[in-house]
C-alpha cells in the first residue's frame, strides 16, 4: 500500500479555523488527521504542500519512519507550523492502519487500559462577561452532569494585572465557585498572558476557591520563568500545549516547571510522539492532560491516546459548538456523569463529510484574547451538544 495524496481541508469554526488532513492510498483506503493551528493557517497549508513531495509513494503504515525521516529532511526544526503539518498526516496515517486492520487505533499503543475518561469542559461560559453571568453559565453546566469547567477570567489584559483587575477575575472565579459548590472543579486558563510576578499574584489570590490547575500563568517561550511560578504557587501549574517537540517537554521537564502536562498531539508531532512525551513524564510521575480546544477529529484521536496511556488525568473537551460540527463529520461522543466514552470503532473511528466543510471556507480570525472578547467562541443563535447521553 503506498499514499497517493495528500489534502488540507481549512474549514471556519467561527471562534477559529479547523485544517484537516487527508491522506489517501492506492488500495482505496483512506485516513483522516487534524492539524487546526487557529492562526498561520496559509503557512500550515503551504507547509503540507511543502513536504507532500516527500509523503507521496510512502507505505503508511511506516508511522516511525515517516515522523523521523521527515523531520530529518526539513531544515528548519520544530515550531507550530512544521510540527502541526507532520501530526495532522502522521494522524491520518495512523487511521488508515486502524482501516486496513480493521481495529481501533488504541490497540496500536497498547490497547486500552480505560473504558472512559473524566472530561472537563471548555466552551460552557460562551458568551459571559460578567461574574454573574458566568455563575449561571457555570450553575447550568453543573446541572447537565459536568463535573470540572475551565474558563480564562481575566479579560484582556497582558503581562501584569492591576488591583483592580485581579480582583474582578478573583470575583469572577469566587462566583462560579458559589454557583457549583465545592466538589465541582474549576480549572483557570491564563492563555500564557503574564509575567512571573503577576503570575504568583493570580496563585495567590486565587488559591483560596481551590482550583484543580492554573494553566500557562507565563509566555511558553521561557521555562524558567513558569517554573519560578510553580515554586511559589500553591494551585498546581499546567502548561505543554505550546511545546512542539520531544527534546523541548524534556527540557520542560528538567526545569520543574509543571505539575500537570498538556501537550497538544496535533502540534507536537501527531500520536506517536505524543505517547512518547507522555511516557517521559510517566517516568517523572507527572500526570498527562492532552490539550484539546479544537475539533473533532483531534477529539477522537485524543481519546484513543488517553485510553492507552497509564498516567492520562484529564480530558479536555469543547462542551458544544455551532451545528456545522454535527454536519461536518459523523462524530459521536457518549457521555454520562461526568465522563466521556472511548469510541470502539476501527482507526480513529471518524469520517468527514467534506462537501458540508466545503461549505465554511477559510476566513481569517484574529486573537481574542487581548480584545476584551475572549468568551465571544459561539455564534449566539446556533450553540448545540454534540454529546449523546449513554443509555
């Protein structure tokens, strides 16, 4: 079996852009990837095109080989774009070899150790501005079974925070805190926005609702400085989902400078080097809460690492989205009490209907982050659940 194309799909998700990748095969067997980026999303197409002279006439089920040997021949290493476009096919290869075995991929890393994995939720506060609002957000979350909400409470602001801002996003997270009770977990994105300094502060006045994780209180691009918050903070830190290669979660690693890591399996070289990053942190003792804020094809895929990996804590999990994601593939995600279900079906057990995302081309995006809209992620007459109540 030898691959014959391979294709980008950019499609608009209204809070940001999905890329998926497909690869197809001589033998009619073909594989789906996810590679969404949300920014640089003509570079990561132009990168697939780049390297796609370099994956034609390739067995794929040759998953090592390929990552290693591309990786190799690109000059320039590492980064977002090189590191997405190598994961979204290496993806895709790996659910045409759940095809072609007729298997889920699961059983490739070591077959499941889990049936189902306890979720938290992104997305639930879309909309809220203020505490109020978010505590009934939060209060209507709790109702449908969700028992862990991650939310970013801290406007627009960027690098360092003002009295008065810290002590907005304190009431901000003190109301959710009220609205849910103390059994229900509460996760705080910082976005990678402040300084150490700042960050510290945020622990500190924030600790006192005793949150699960505090996530990328500091800039990715210095692990020292994350790993002087840690030292100080009493929540514990999380952070890898802008951390693109092997040799760099190493080296996060080696500087103390998570508690919890996040690395993201279709920016960090697709699943393979996923489960080896998750294996080094094994040997660390340090728990694994693969990032995922995007689409539905990274959703499946995710759950088929989780389901094989011993020190796998938590799954992240956009709790609805506009019904194009119900049209976009043939997604299905059980739930019950908090939990999310493994899918059973052979490869990543996903298909997409391309002719629905054809229908939402491309369309550039901004940063929200530092606009004061960051909770603006839904379109506000079109938010739904793609989940299914187990039955």
């Amino acid at each position: 079996m030898k691959i014959t194309d391979v294709k980008a799909y950019v499609t608009d998700a209204y809070r940001t852009n999905w890329t998926f990748i497909r690869v197809d095969t001589d033998e009619g067997i073909h594989g789906w990837g996810e590679a969404s980026l949300g920014t640089q999303e003509h570079a990561l197409v132009g990168c697939v095109e780049d390297i796609k002279r370099h994956v034609i006439g390739r067995d794929p089920l040759e998953t090592e080989r390929f990552k290693f040997e591309i990786y190799r021949d690109i000059y320039w290493k590492g980064g977002p774009v090189l590191m997405s476009a190598i994961s979204g096919i290496e993806m895709a290869m790996w659910d045409i070899k759940g095809k072609f075995f007729n298997t889920p991929v699961y059983n490739f890393f070591g077959g499941k150790m889990r049936d189902k994995v306890k979720i938290y939720a992104n997305g639930w506060f879309s909309g809220a501005k203020t505490p109020e609002e978010f505590a009934a957000k939060a209060r209507e979350a709790a109702a449908k079974g969700l028992k862990a909400l991650k939310w970013d409470p801290f406007g627009k602001a960027h690098r360092s925070l003002s009295r008065g801002e810290l002590v907005r996003a304190s009431e901000c997270v003190g109301a959710v805190r009220e609205a849910v009770g103390p059994e229900i977990d509460l996760l705080i994105e910082c976005h990678g926005r402040f300084d150490p300094y700042t960050g510290v502060q945020i622990s500190r006045e924030l600790e006192q609702y005793k949150p699960m994780l505090l996530e990328e209180p500091c800039p990715p691009d210095n692990f020292g400085a994350l790993a002087e918050v840690r030292k100080k903070s009493y929540i514990p830190i999380s952070a890898g989902e802008r951390v693109y290669t092997l040799q760099s979660f190493d080296e996060l690693f080696n500087a103390g400078a998570v508690d919890i890591a996040q690395p993201d399996i279709f920016h960090a070289g697709g699943l393979g080097e996923s489960k080896k990053i998750a294996a080094m942190a094994e040997s660390k003792h340090i728990p694994v809460s693969f990032h995922n804020p995007s689409g539905p094809i990274s959703n499946a895929a995710i759950l088929c690492l989780a389901a094989t990996t011993p020190n796998f804590l938590i799954h992240e999990i956009m709790i609805n989205d506009g019904s194009f994601r119900l049209r976009m593939t043939d997604e299905e995600v059980f739930y019950e009490d908090g939990y999310v279900f493994i899918n059973d079906k052979p490869g990543l057990g996903i298909e997409v209907n391309v002719e629905e995302v054809e229908k939402r081309p491309y369309h550039p995006i901004n940063l929200r982050h530092y606009t004061g809209n960051v909770t603006d992620i839904r379109p506000k007459e079109d938010t739904v659940s793609y989940f299914k109540t187990r039955s």
